[in-house]
C-alpha cells in the first residue's frame, strides 16, 4: 500500500462520490454529522442564544435549533445539492451558517413573540466574528480528529498500530525517541523517519477530508495551513 499517494488530488470529494452515486441519505448524514458539534457551537456562542426559552440552557437551545435547521433543509432532496452544484466556491461550513441563520429568522418570524420580548427580535443576518471563529476551532477539530481516527484505523490494518502511537505519544505527550524505544521496542533510529511519514499520511488525509466542502485548492492550502500551525493562523 503506498504511504503517500493515497488520495489522488483528482479524486472527487466523498460528498460528490456520494451524490454521483445516488445515496442521498448518506451524503446527508455525513454532512450533517461533521457539522452538528460546529453550528451548535456557533448558535451557542452568537446573539442567536437570545431565542432560547425561558429557563432553557443554551446547549439545549443550540441542539433544539440546530436540530431543526436540519430536518428542515436536509428533508429536501435538493438542499446539499443547491451547495455542490450552484455554490461550489462557497467553503460548506460557511454554507451551512448562512442557512441556520436564515433558518433562525424563519422560526423567528413564525414565533409571534409578545412586543418587548427579547427573544421576538429578529436573529442576526450576517455571521458574526467571534462565535464564527469558534465555530472554525470546533470544525476544524471535528476534521482534525476524524483525520486522525481514519489513520489509527490504516495503521492497525497494516499490522503497525505501535508505529502510530509512537507518533501520538511522541507529538502530543511529548515522549522522546529513547522512552519510547523503552516503551514500545522501536528503535530510536528509526523513530524521526516513522514521524515524518505519519505527518505525511495525516496531510493527505487532512486534504482528502478537505475537499468535502472547499473547492478552490488554494483555500484548501489556506485552511491546512491554519489546522497544522494551530488557531489564529488564518481562516476560511
């Protein structure tokens, strides 16, 4: 099995594979759970809490409108894609926001809330900056994870599931080379090598997942950029 190539740069998104092959449910459910941790986040963290209910927590608010903005849009056979074919350069989870926050004002207008109620007043039309910025984080962690499971997963396939936790203690517990010979019977001469192409395997896994919802691959690059060097490195 190659340890870099694995992901050709021509090959379409899972969200356009899935689509091309008619599973509609699928493309639907994989959008919706990558995405539902991150809007929750937003609709927590923006004015958009000001519509919870009396005494109603704002995760409940959040996953209650959250909850609704999907079975509204994704019960449409069309909604995912309106996005792939008539907004491809339009990165997905800024798609997404849009929609919630149309979403929002919908449910608001319907709501009829008594004058004075702070909760009738109309949600907000543009996204704002600092829950969007969460939301980034929270994204970008959901990919970031997901990449990393994916790649758990390919080395425990390939027999070297001891190679990737030399990884993951090496970078994220900071174990050295020597501990971890110790620890796991890889010698630490190898070690730099396994690193590096374990790093290699998360970026094209990273920029496999990528392409789900950013077209342009100077984006893509841009959104790598930030999601490798850690927050505040750029956005979408």
């Amino acid at each position: 099995m190659p340890l870099i190539d694995e992901f050709p740069s021509t090959q379409r998104s899972f969200i356009a594979r899935t689509l091309a092959d008619g599973d509609l449910e699928r493309a639907n459910n994989h959008v919706m759970e990558r995405a539902h941790a991150p809007l929750c986040a937003y609709a927590r963290s923006s004015s958009l809490r000001h519509m919870a209910s009396p005494g109603q927590s704002a995760s409940d608010f959040a996953a209650d409108l959250v909850g609704g903005y999907f079975a509204s849009r994704f019960g449409r056979e069309d909604y995912l894609r309106r996005w792939l074919n008539g907004h491809p350069m339009v990165p997905l989870r800024r798609w997404l926001v849009n929609g919630l926050l149309l979403y929002a004002r919908e449910v608001a207008a319907s709501s009829r809330r008594p004058a004075g109620d702070r909760r009738g007043s109309a949600p907000p039309t543009e996204i704002e900056s600092a829950p969007w910025q969460i939301l980034e984080r929270t994204w970008r962690d959901e990919i970031l994870q997901t990449a990393c499971d994916n790649l758990a997963a390919r080395y425990a396939r390939e027999g070297q599931s001891d190679s990737w936790r030399l990884v993951i203690r090496h970078i994220i517990d900071g174990a050295s080379y020597a501990e971890l010979e110790r620890e796991l019977e890889i010698p630490a001469a190898r070690a730099p090598m396994i690193t590096r192409t374990a790093l290699r395997r998360l970026r094209v896994e990273l920029e496999a997942l990528l392409a789900d919802e950013i077209a342009e691959p100077w984006l893509r690059e841009h959104e790598l950029s930030a999601m490798l060097l850690g927050p505040g490195q750029g956005t979408v």
